[in-house]
C-alpha cells in the first residue's frame, strides 16, 4: 500500500529497530499494510517520502491541534533554538507554561513539566501513593496511561479483576497492584472500593477515552468517581494528556463542567508541548508539594521543562486563545468541521450499507465498524477489524490518512477546512463500498 520510497526505507529500518518503528502502532500491523515514511508536513497535511500528499488524520496522534508547522509555533521554536536547546537551569519560559497551564485547568493549583506524557502519568501516581501511604491503583479497561510498567495491565474476564500483565517484562507483583474495571461502570468501581478501599492510592481515567478509540464518559460517571475517591481517601486522576486543550482550552474538565475540586490531579501532554516532548502533571497544592525537593516523593529529568519544548507550547497555547488567528473561536472551528465530518461519513456508510458507530467529542472522533454504541473495551473489542483494515487501505490510497487502528481516535485540526473534509467524504464512499 505504501509507495517504492517507504517501502525501501521499511526495509532498511526493520534492520536496525525493531518492526521497522519506534513505536508500536506505527507499523500499521493492525490494518496489514506497510507505513508511509513522512518527509514533511503542512497544515492539514502530510506528505510521504515520495511525494504524496495525505490529509492528516493522526495530528502526531493528538498534538498538531493547529495542524503541521504551524508559522508562528515554528517561529518560536527556532527563535528558541537559537538561544541553546537545554541547560539544566530554571527559565522564564517554564514558570510562564505553568501558570498558562494552571489557569487554563483551574484544578491545578502547582504543576511539575516532564518530557512526555508516560512520565507525567507514572509520576503523579508515585505521588499519589507517597501522598495517600496506599499502595493500589484503580484504572480503566481499555484505557492508556503511558507504558510505566504497573500501567501495561487490563482486566481479565468477569467484573473487575485483580492486574495480569498485559506485556512481557512486567512482573506480576507489579501488576498485582492495579485494579482494572470497564470503563462507564461506576458499580464495579465500587466494588473495588468496597474490597481494597483501604488500600486503594488513585483511580485514573481517561475522560474521553482516545485509547479504544473514541468513548464518551456517561453522564455522571466522572463525579462518580470522583465522590467516590474523596470517601474512601483516595485520589482522582484526570488524564487529559489527549483530551487537555483538545476538546476545550480547558480539557475535559472544562468541556464537561467539572468544578476545581472534582480532579485531585491532572495529567497533560500532546498539545501542552506543541509538537515538542512534553507532559506535565499537577494538582492540589497540598499534594503537589511532596515532591521532591520540597518532599519525599523523588521525581526528575535532565530535559524537563526543556526550553525549546515550553516555547513550543507556549506558542501553541497563545494561538488557541487568539479567536481573530482563526476568524473564530478555535474551539467552535473544530466543532463544526467535525460535525461536517461526522455528517458525511454516517451517510457514507449508509449508502455504502455499511453498519457504522460514529463516536465523536468534538475534534475527537471514531468511525467503529459494528452498529452497537460503544461504551467499554468489551463494546469495541466487538468491531470487525478486517473491514476497518480493508477501509484504511482504501482511505489512503485514496489520500487520507487514518489512525492505523480501530482503537485510536482520530483527529482533525484547525488547519483541516472544507476541501478537506469534502475529500475525505468522497473517497470514504469509495472506501465503504470496498471494505464491504
Ligand atoms: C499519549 C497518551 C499518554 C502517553 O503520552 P506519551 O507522550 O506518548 O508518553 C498518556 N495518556 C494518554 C491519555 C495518552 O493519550
């Protein structure tokens, strides 16, 4: 599927790295094909290594909220560069993100920068366990905090089952210590609470969940838990590394109303760096202020707050609090090209007579091939993968480039306009009728 110039380069990288990537879901396994190796990127596209023009529906898997080499963020960029790319010394630039980033999720009242998201998830859980002196952790079935070791587990079968290993190399005690229940049950999360209540250190969510692809919280289901952790003294965790300046400036916590005091912390990534490595984490005061070196909660990183990526960021937040750099609130932009989106590929598949679930939050979206909506993992692990394989194939070839998976959202950005989205509705009918 993909062209002569990816294809040779595959060759040669599967010598060196392993699978040919340097992350797992790059190697399009999923949807059998090969990858189409990026030279550049522009907007709302990208481009492969021979040449051809793709619109761009992965965004870097969340973080191109502006679209590719947006001017004025690579402007920063190098106008950062220029003054050195990290010194291991506080800068400006880091106390301007944090307080950019505590104001825009009021819940936050301190906040630590790390360098990717996996980092800001396995950090603030240690902080929690130091916090709470607990040592359990409740997560989602179906949900992806980052590749820390104690968050590689799913559940087993039946209703909430203690952790199994979902990756080699993790042990089981470690595994032991986190609690799985399906995603949208507030029951089996009681459950836990009533078995190891005690015990139990956080719950973590993703509060729209990206990572099975895309699975809106029922109504209530996150004040659930979080009146749930203040009872039993544990800490609710809002992970918005995808869904942070994504689905409203303010995240998830803004888009659904969550007062300051529903998340004890929240965790950020993806937009927050602007297409640098960043993540950052951060919470009540109370809590954040265990850490080290004002706390016995040990936490660091030589790139941390690096200056290049905070420049990065910075720019990029700035752009989606300037309505006039868009004509328009941002936040209205991408609602509506995502409805237009929506709109066309339901009736795609519909005259295609193709059954479809469309999930959708805003510029977060999910095309699932069953016609059952999805609320948990058990609900997506039902969709037919050999047809969204056969369609993914089809969509590309024809110029649109999908999330490689049925379990991976989807994103549009704000450089994605209204050729864009009549192109990708055409050769989705296409792509329907072929993955028929
Ligand atoms: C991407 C992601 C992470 C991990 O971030 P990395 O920067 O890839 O380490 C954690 N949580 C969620 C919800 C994510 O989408």
């Amino acid at each position: 599927m993909s062209d002569d110039v990816s294809r040779a380069l595959f060759a040669r990288a599967q010598k060196r790295i392993p699978g040919g990537v340097n992350s797992p879901v790059r190697a399009f396994r999923s949807v059998g094909g090969e990858p189409v190796f990026v030279r550049k990127a522009e907007g709302a596209h990208i481009e492969g290594a021979d040449g051809k023009r793709y619109v761009d529906y992965v965004g870097s898997w969340g973080p191109m909220i502006l679209g590719h080499a947006h001017p004025k963020v690579i402007d920063a960029i190098v106008d950062a560069a220029r003054d050195g790319t990290s010194y291991g010394a506080p800068t400006e630039r880091e106390v301007l993100l944090a307080e950019a980033l505590c104001e825009a999720v009021p819940s936050m009242q301190m906040v630590r920068l790390t360098s990717s998201g996996t980092e800001a998830c396995m950090s603030a859980l240690r902080l929690a366990r130091g916090f709470t002196g607990r040592s359990l952790i409740v997560k989602f079935q179906g949900c992806y905090h980052g590749h820390a070791d104690f968050l590689l587990v799913k559940a087993g079968s039946g209703l909430a089952t203690m952790g199994v290993p979902d990756s080699a190399g993790v042990t089981e005690a470690v595994a032991r210590a986190t609690l799985t229940a399906p995603f949208n049950d507030l029951a089996a999360v009681k459950a836990l609470f009533d078995q190891w209540g005690d015990d139990i250190a956080a719950v973590i969510v993703e509060p729209v969940v990206g990572n099975m692809g895309c699975v809106p919280p029922a109504p209530g289901f996150l004040e659930g838990l979080s009146a749930l952790c203040k009872s039993r003294g544990a800490l609710f965790v809002i992970d918005e590394v995808m869904t942070g300046f994504r689905l409203a400036f303010g995240g998830a916590q803004e888009r659904f109303g969550l007062g300051p005091d529903v998340a004890d912390l929240t965790t950020l990534g993806k937009i927050a760096g602007g297409g640098m490595p960043l993540g950052a984490f951060g919470g009540r005061a109370d809590v954040l202020s265990k850490l080290a070196p004002l706390g016995p909660v040990y936490q660091a990183g030589t790139l941390s707050g690096n200056p290049v990526a905070t420049a990065a960021g910075l720019a990029t937040l700035a752009l989606l609090r300037d309505n006039a750099a868009f004509g328009q609130d941002p936040y209205a932009k991408l609602e509506a090209t995502g409805a237009a989106l929506e709109e066309g590929l339901r009736d795609a598949a519909k005259s295609a007579g193709v059954p479809v679930t469309i999930q959708r939050v805003g510029s977060m979206w999910t095309v699932f091939f069953t016609d059952a909506p999805v609320r948990s993992w058990d609900d997506a692990a039902r969709c037919d993968t050999g047809r969204f394989g056969r369609f993914h194939r089809a969509m590309l070839q024809r110029g649109v480039y999908l999330p490689p998976s049925q379990f991976e959202a989807a994103f549009h950005s704000l450089a994605h306009g209204s050729s864009e989205v009549e192109l990708t509705v055409r050769a989705a009918r296409e792509a329907f009728a072929e993955a028929r």
